[in-house]
C-alpha cells in the first residue's frame, strides 16, 4: 500500500475502542460506527441516550447500510440519519474511499454501479467485493441508505408532504419510499412521522415556503473559521459570509432559492450539538439533498478530527497549531467547476483583485446564481473576457478549463485523474491543480508545495527564512495523509488562509 493511502487503517475502530466510546457517549466517534443491539434489533449511534445495553448483546458495524445488511433497523431515539456523515476519506482503500465521495455527490442518484465502477475504472464486481470488505455492504445498499435515511430527516424535521420527501430522497415514486420506510422501520411514513417530535419540524408547503435542518460534524468543530475563510473569497452577488459572533454563509440558487447556513454549538438530547444549520427558501424538493451535500462539502463536516490530529498532532511544529485551532477544516466549494474557475482567476493577483473577477464575471456571463456554465464560458469571445478585465492568457486558460469540463474530462471524484487532466491544460501549473484538488475535489492530502504563504509559514515556524519547494514537500511527507489540514493551519498561522 503507497504511503498516504486512506487505507493503511482499518475501517471500523478495535472493539476496544468501540466498546469504550459506546459507553462514554463520545461524540467524536458518532457517526465513524454503529451499535446493533442484537436483543432488540436496532442500531444506534454511539452517543444514544438509551440505557447501554450489555457486551454480549451489542456488534458494531462500520456503517449504517452494513447495520441495515444484517437485519437492524434504525433507532427511533438517537436517529442515526441525524449522525455525522461518514468520513469517506479514512480507513478505507482509496478506491472505495473515491466510491464513496462520488456517492455522496450523487453518482448513483442518476448513474449505474456499473458507471460507477468505470468511473473508478474496476469492474462493478470488483468493487463490490471492496465494499463488503471496507464498509459490510454494497455501493448500491450505501446510496439507498444514504438516501432513506435523509427521507427520514425530513419526515422528522419537516412538515413536507411524503409525495415531495420522497422526490427530495431521490426515490422514484412515494410508493418505492413507502415500501422501503415500511421494512426498514416496521411503519408507514405517516405513522412514523406521528411517532416523532413535532417541536423542530419547519414547514416547506411549496416552493416559496422554507426549511431548517440541521446537519452534524464530529467535534471539534471550528465552523466560524470556515466562514472567515470564505469571506473574502466569495462571488459578490451571490455568496456572502459572516464571521464573528455569528458565524454564517448565504447563497443565492438557481430559481431563486436562497440558502443560509448558520454555524452554531448547541444544546440537545445528546448534550452539545456541533455543526451547522441549514435555512432553505424557494428550493425544489428534487435539489434539497443536493444542496445539503454541497453544504456538507463547503463546511467539510465528513472530517474525523481525531484521525487528523492522530498525524499532524505529532509533529513539533504542527502539533501546537493544532491545539490552538483545533477543529480546523478545509473550506471547500459548492461546485468543482466554479471553484476551478475561481483559482485560474486568482493566478498572480490579491484576494481582493481575484474576488473582483470573478464577480465580473458571474455579472457578465452568469445566471445570476453563479459563474457561468462551462458551455457558455468556453464560447465567450476575446472581447467579453477582456471587458471584465481579464489578460488574454488567462482567459485562454479559462476557455480551455471550460472545453474541457464541458467534455466530461474533469472528474472531481478522483484527484488524481482531475490533477493529471488539468495539467494538460495551458495556464495550469502544479500549484493551481493541487488547490483546485484540495478546495474542489475534496482531496484531504492535496498540498501546493510550491505555494509561497506555506514556504514562508515553515520558515517561520523554523525560526528563519522561506524553505524551498523541496524542503517543504519533503517535510510534508510525514503528514499524508492530511496534508491539506496542515496546508490551512500553515496559512493559518499566517493570518492570511492562503
């Protein structure tokens, strides 16, 4: 196995460790497994509330299809839909580890395993065996949960009609829902919705009404650091943060739905609830697990912070980084394409100058919620990219970025393949592809080695001037594989975010 890869652990901590942080309620492991309780033949999150059941009556799964797989149904108490997405980079194979990822951002909402597996470049049966092997189900079972159990949130927290649930889910009629919602948890959707509390449930009655939902992170959990961060890098006209007392993000969505997102610690049944919490106005039901997914990519909330800290915590100069910003995440981006977009932008000029563009350019050639589509950014003539202010290099990058996402080259559910690909394209160098694949593809181990802010922050740190691009990628390499967490505590330190 290469050094770095994921998969130099295993998927389901040690019984030991299970065993402990089941019975201490440890909120840092909610979500990383599943406690079936074989007496009653449910599953729960670490952090239930319920009596704790014996030893010998309890088996831990690594996720919670694999807990479904064995015949558990899910607990009405702890609600384990509500737990911490799982962190589909750790202790997994990398491919399984990819899989994942690209299941979250929906490859199978609309897709094939069969496509899937191409994607990946294995065979459907391959990667099969690899899902039983890392995670106790099939890629199938996984997106199904994942999408059952979103269904369940919403019946939870929602007083959505079960006919738009069941489109929001991404089930193909209320029927398929009913079906599933029925031998998952041995009740109709109504019955169990009348099963549940009412005290948190937020309307959504049609297409201008609104929804809360709250999504989880494992603690620490430094969600105002992320708004911070994205402050001054936003599209002006449709993004906005604020940080401060009231840490938050806003966006404007196509047809004009409106999103904001609230970052908070509260108080619950499970003592202090870290994460964010999401406001939804004017969405179609068919784009809400969409865009909560875009927000759990932006807000990083699928990061194990223990597993992070178990690497960089070690070492002299970013342990104490570490332990003063714990919780540290990698902001990432609502969309890979505009993320993209935005780091050719930003080649040789400020933060400042960067967010100046790329609100020229989501004015000139947008939709009015965003940058433009790559269709219609690689047709813009010379002239329209010159009017917003762009040299006639870049603008040939972004044309070429353009063409080649709206050929279907760039995969931004592998990093690898997205790295190599955006290296053939003019005005792309190493620096831009490991940003794009550490912001846009979500890569925890993406590092600009040749990134002035981070040579000049280990010189620092070392008590002298910048280190050379080699030095720091060889230092870097007892990191893997977080190496993007210590790219942000290196700008961090800095005062800058990179």
């Amino acid at each position: 196995m290469a050094p770095g890869d994921p998969g130099s652990a295993p998927v389901l901590p040690s019984d030991e460790v299970c065993e402990r942080a089941r019975l201490a309620r440890d909120a840092r492991y909610d979500g990383r497994f599943f406690v079936g309780v074989l007496t009653t033949g449910i599953y729960c999150r670490p952090v239930c509330p319920a009596r704790a059941p014996a030893r010998q009556n309890v088996r831990y799964f690594a996720s919670a299809a694999a807990a479904s797989q064995a015949g558990l149904r899910p607990c009405l108490r702890c609600r384990p839909e509500t737990a911490p997405g799982s962190a589909a980079w750790r202790g997994t194979s990398a491919v399984v580890s990819r899989a994942l990822h690209l299941i979250d951002d929906g490859a199978l909402d609309s897709g094939s395993v069969d496509d899937l597996a191409a994607r990946l470049g294995i065979t459907a049966r391959h990667l099969h065996r690899l899902f039983l092997q890392h995670v106790g189900a099939g890629a199938q079972a996984v997106a199904i949960t994942r999408r059952l159990h979103f269904a369940k949130q919403l019946l939870d927290d929602t007083r959505m009609s079960v006919r738009d649930i069941a489109t929001a889910a991404g089930f193909g009629s209320q029927r398929q829902l009913h079906a599933l919602v029925q031998r998952t948890w041995g009740r109709s959707p109504r019955a169990l919705r009348a099963g549940g509390s009412r005290a948190a449930r937020t309307a959504m009655d049609g297409p201008d009404a609104g929804l809360r939902l709250r999504l989880a992170a494992r603690p620490p959990f430094d969600g105002a650091a992320v708004c911070a961060w994205l402050a001054p890098r936003l599209v002006p006209g449709v993004e906005s943060a604020t940080a401060g007392d009231v840490p938050g993000y806003a966006r404007r969505l196509p047809d004009s739905g409106e999103l904001r997102v609230a970052v908070g610690m509260h108080g619950d049944m499970h003592g202090d609830w870290h994460g964010v919490e999401v406001g939804l106005t004017g969405v179609r039901p068919e784009r809400l697990l969409d865009v909560t997914g875009r927000v759990r990519r932006v807000f990083d909330l699928a990061c194990d912070p223990d597993a992070v800290a178990a690497v960089l915590g070690r070492d002299r100069l970013l342990g104490p980084l570490l332990e003063r910003w714990p919780g540290t995440r990698i902001p990432g981006a609502w969309d890979g394409f505009e993320l993209a977009v935005r780091a050719i932008l930003g080649q040789q000029v400020s933060v400042a100058a960067a967010t100046t563009l790329a609100g020229r350019l989501a004015a000139h050639l947008g939709d009015g919620a965003g940058y433009p589509t790559p269709g219609r950014l690689a047709g813009a003539s010379d002239a329209a990219l010159g009017q917003i202010g762009l040299p006639a290099r870049r603008a040939q990058a972004l044309r070429a970025l353009a063409h080649a996402s709206a050929a279907g080259r760039l995969d931004f559910g592998a990093p690898e393949r997205l790295r190599a690909e955006l290296l053939t394209l003019p005005g792309v160098g190493p620096w831009t592809a490991e940003y794009i694949a550490l912001r846009g593809a979500g890569d925890p181990d993406a590092f600009p080695a040749s990134d002035l802010g981070l040579r000049k922050a280990l010189g620092l740190a070392l008590g002298g001037p910048p280190v050379s691009e080699c030095a720091l990628a060889a230092r870097a390499e007892a990191w893997r594989p977080w190496r993007g967490y210590a790219a942000m505590l290196l700008w961090r330190s800095l005062g800058t975010g990179g």
